[in-house]
C-alpha cells in the first residue's frame, strides 16, 4: 500500500468547544490527476453523543471507468495522541466532490482538548472507496465499505462470487433524504400508495442470509437435522449448492430471539439466534450492532429500487411470464412445472437483480418482516423504522417475495404484495410441496444512527 499524499492543516471551530485543527490541503506532486484532499470541518455531537462529523473535499478523485482507486486515512491527533482512522471503515469515498463520514472515537476518549488537530492521506487501494455497501466479514465481525463502480452492473457482477454468499454480508445503501413510494391503487385496502422521505440511511443485504453464511455465524452444525437443508443433496438444487440457497426453516422468533416484540431491537449475545450472535460479533469487534431483518416499509422500498409501478421491473400492463422469469423463480402456469430444478429451491443471485442489484425479491424464498399483521394498510405505518403493529398485535408476522411454486401470473411478483403467516411457521417434510408460505427466509438490514 503505497501513500501518495499528505496533508496540511488550518483553524477549525468544533461545536461545543474550540479546537486547532489540521486541514488536508496538499498538492499530489506526483502526476495531475491524483486526488487532492482538503478537510473543511471537524464537528462532534457532543453532548447527545461522542460521535464526530468530518467534512471533506475531494479533487481529482479516482477513477472508477479505469479502476483507479483509492482510500482516505485520516489521523486525529487529541491531546497530544494520534488515532488512525481508516476510511475504508468509516465508509470514506475519494471520489471527486463533498464528503461527510462519521467517526466514533473510542468509548473512553473525551475529546474534547484544545489541542485537537486531523490530518488526512491518501492511498492506493485494490477495492472502490465510498459507502454504497456495507461489507460484513463474518468470520472476525470486522465491518468494511465500499463504493460503487462506474456502474450498478459491475458492482453486481463483483458481489456475485462465491465468497460473498459464504465468509461475508454485502448490504447496499439506501440512501437519506430520498422519497421512496410504497404502495399501489391495486392494493388500495392493504398497502395503499405512499411516499415516505427517509431522514438516515439504512443498509439492506443483496441477498438473502445464505445457509453456508448462516453457518458461518452459528456454527458448521447449526444446519444439521433442518429438513430444508438435508433433504437435498447438491444435485438436486439449481445452482448445484444447497449452501448457497436461502436459510429457511428457521423461525421468525428462531432468528431474532424467543419472546421478542416486533417493536423491539435485537440483543446481542453470543450463544444466541442468527441475529443475536451477528450483533455481537460485530459490535466485540467494532462497536456495532442493531443488525435485524428489514420492516415492510424498508423491504418494499429496496425491492421497488425506485419504482413506481406493478413490478419492480416493468410495466403495469402486460408483463408477461417470460419478463417475471428473468427475475424470479416460480411456476409455469401453462405447464404447472416449477422453474427450479427438482421442485426445490434455488441458489441467491442467479436471476437477475433489480436496479440497486439486490437479487431474488421476489422467488425463491419469502421473507421474514419485523411487522406483525395487526396493522390492515402498511400506508398506516409510523415511518419507516419502526415495525407495523396495532395495539390487538398477533402472532403472525408478515412477509414478502412470494415463493418458487406460485404462478407468474397471479399478483403474487408484484411489487406491493403483502402476506401473513405464524411466528412459527417453518418448513418440514409434510408441507414443503403444498404449502408455498413456508418457504422463508431473512434478509439483513441496519439503520445508521
């Protein structure tokens, strides 16, 4: 890893309190396209909390056509102590242009010296800088992020191998101040049209939780004796590895924790459900948890990538089989004939993914939602973080994405469907062929704070 800058430093007012600060203006002197770094401001939130804002601009940044990357590490120096703090972690982009990233120090540090400086550096780096996706190393808990390539598609074919649906979590970026609509006239008494305007940032996985990453969390046995994962043998399964298929059979409670609220966070504990032993690895590692799986409002806005329409993917008329096909796996209505091999499941990531390259939401597999299914319109949902209940709450909870053994033509691919069924429900040798609801699975998601 090679420096190729190094910066320099002016006066900077912190909120709360005053600190000499050192801004990043330096010259690359080597060759005129490389990036240049200026810092503008260094902002913490005391006192609501230790985190601290840093702003920054970034001329010459790389490029990303060419595959030219590159990654910021910026040095605070408080009180006469330096603290690295690597981009790459922070979700630090170089591409051209204003940038924020948000640092949080060390939970025994007080910064709040007179003395206070951050410098920047440049480098040379083998992965795109920026915060476009959050990479979950499932073996040490270690977070990373990365930034898009030139473009969606690229960045989709980089996540598609085999190692991001086995040792990783590749959540990508929804981002604040958008508004998203949810929602259709076709679904007017249950999921109404609406548009919600996000006020953070929220991450949601590309896949759903495979069972070789479901594994990697629980342990290599933790699949031993679910009927959905040993009742195929590779063979039999499109995609040729039942590893790489979705994670179902494994409760709604099974996931988050026995006796958890809709409403209530997951706790982080390391003899716990998938999530629960997910938080605490990352949060041991890096102080991050609240990790989950997504709230309706949350799901439908990332599945629709933008869209207003029936289908995520086209035209509210006249969509036909062959269209869904491209996306989904389901059945064949003329035939009847499920498209995966062997009536069984298939393998994330083979169709292909919607605009924000998140694959298979729809097909396949359902999806587990905090939601609970007491709330009749999801347009009466508080906002989008908080999942949809009513007072007279229930033990069913929703889901999306439909299953592989439903018809394409029926409204099941579109992209407001809405479904309920049992906290408990789960897939066994008795209903695996007739009942398609028991057929789900998870999809991560964190909220920024």
């Amino acid at each position: 890893m090679k420096s190729i800058i190094q910066s320099g430093n002016p006066l900077v007012r912190l909120i709360g309190k005053t600190c000499a600060l050192a801004i990043a203006m330096v010259a690359a002197g080597i060759a005129q396209a490389m990036p240049t770094v200026t810092i503008e401001s260094v902002t913490q939130r005391w006192p609501w909390n230790n985190k601290i804002d840093i702003t920054y601009i970034v001329a010459d940044g790389q490029d990303l056509v060419n595959g030219v990357y590159y990654k910021v590490i910026f040095t605070a120096n408080i009180a006469g102590q330096n603290y690295e703090i690597d981009g790459t972690k922070v979700g630090a982009s170089v591409n051209t242009g204003s940038h924020t990233v948000t640092w949080t120090p060390p939970s025994d540090l007080k910064a709040r010296s007179s003395e206070c400086r951050m410098s920047a550096a440049v480098y040379t780096s083998d992965a795109p800088s920026g915060n476009d996706y959050m990479i979950v190393n499932l073996s040490d808990g270690s977070i990373a992020y990365e930034g898009l390539l030139a473009t969606q598609d690229a960045s989709n074919e980089r996540y598609t191998n085999s190692t991001y649906k086995t040792d990783y979590l590749v959540l990508r970026k929804v981002p604040k101040g958008g508004t998203y609509r949810t929602g259709h006239s076709g679904f007017a008494s249950s999921n109404s049209v609406k548009d919600w305007t996000t006020d953070r940032d929220y991450y949601i996985g590309i896949y759903l939780v495979t069972w070789a990453q479901y594994k990697k969390v629980m342990g290599a046995s933790s699949a031993s004796g679910i009927w959905a994962y040993t009742n195929w043998t590779d063979q039999y399964l499109t995609g040729g590895r039942r590893d790489f298929c979705p994670a179902v059979s494994v409760t709604w409670e099974g996931l988050r924790g026995t006796g958890i609220s809709p409403t209530n966070a997951v706790a982080a504990k390391t003899d716990g459900t998938f999530y629960e032993r997910l938080n605490a690895k990352t949060f041991d590692q890096c102080g991050v948890k609240g990790f989950d799986i997504p709230t309706e409002v949350m799901f439908e806005i990332a599945a629709r990538a933008g869209s207003e329409k029936v289908y995520f993917f086209g035209d509210s008329t006249g969509t036909s089989e062959a269209t869904i096909q491209l996306y989904s796996w389901g059945k064949i209505s003329s035939s009847g004939t499920v498209t995966t091999k062997n009536g069984a499941y298939a393998g994330v990531g083979l169709k292909k993914p919607n605009d924000w390259g998140l694959y298979d939401t729809i097909g396949n597999a359902g999806e587990w939602l905090r939601d609970d299914n007491s709330l009749a319109n999801l347009s009466d949902a508080l906002d989008p973080w908080t999942a949809a209940c009513s007072e007279e709450s229930t033990d069913n909870r929703r889901a999306r994405g439909c299953g592989l053994r439903l018809p394409f033509t029926q409204n099941y691919y579109k992209a407001s469907f809405r479904f309920a069924i049992p906290k408990d429900k789960t897939l066994t040798s008795s209903n695996y062929s007739s009942d398609d609801s028991a057929w789900i699975g998870s999809r991560v998601v964190w909220i920024a704070q």
